[in-house]
C-alpha cells in the first residue's frame, strides 16, 4: 500500500474502495442481517475467502430462531469459521 509522510511525520495511505452489499449470515444458533463491504473487483465469495479470521458487519442486526432482533449494532465481527452459510440480500426471493 502506497503512504507517505508530511513534515510533521503523519502518515497518510490510499484510501481503499469498496462497495457495500447487504447480507444474511447464518451461524449456529442466529442469523445476522447486514452489511459487508467488498472491493470491487471481488465478488461475496472472495470475501468470504480472506485468510483473515473476521468479517466486519455493519447495521447489523442479530435475529433469534423466531426472527427477532436480539441485538443490533453499527459494527460487528462474525468469525468465519462460525458461518455456515451467506447469501446477498439482492437476490433474496
């Protein structure tokens, strides 16, 4: 990633673009309704990919086995080794 340094020693990077999708996330025990923000040459699949252990969530909502909302915050990280399966809310039937 390309930074650079002003006369005072600040450090500035690029900014990374990414477009948001919303998603459902299923894991164990609740399903998480919210966004994930991808670059945009990556399709949901690469993110899901990543070798990093988390994926950021935002407005995201956690819904019991009834559909109730439980909890609901504006940032939130899922394990990836929790999710069973993640579907884009855009092509929901």
């Amino acid at each position: 990633m390309f930074s650079q340094f002003d006369d005072k020693g600040k450090l500035f990077t690029n900014v990374v673009a990414k477009r948001p999708i919303k998603v459902r996330i299923q894991v164990a025990s609740h399903l998480i309704v919210g966004t994930v923000h991808i670059r945009p040459e990556n399709r949901l699949k690469d993110e899901i990919n990543q070798p990093e252990a988390f994926l950021a969530v935002t407005d995201a909502q956690i819904l019991n086995e009834r559909g109730e909302v439980v909890y609901s915050n504006k940032f939130c990280i899922v394990n990836r080794s929790q999710i069973l399966w993640m579907s884009p809310e855009e092509e929901r039937e």
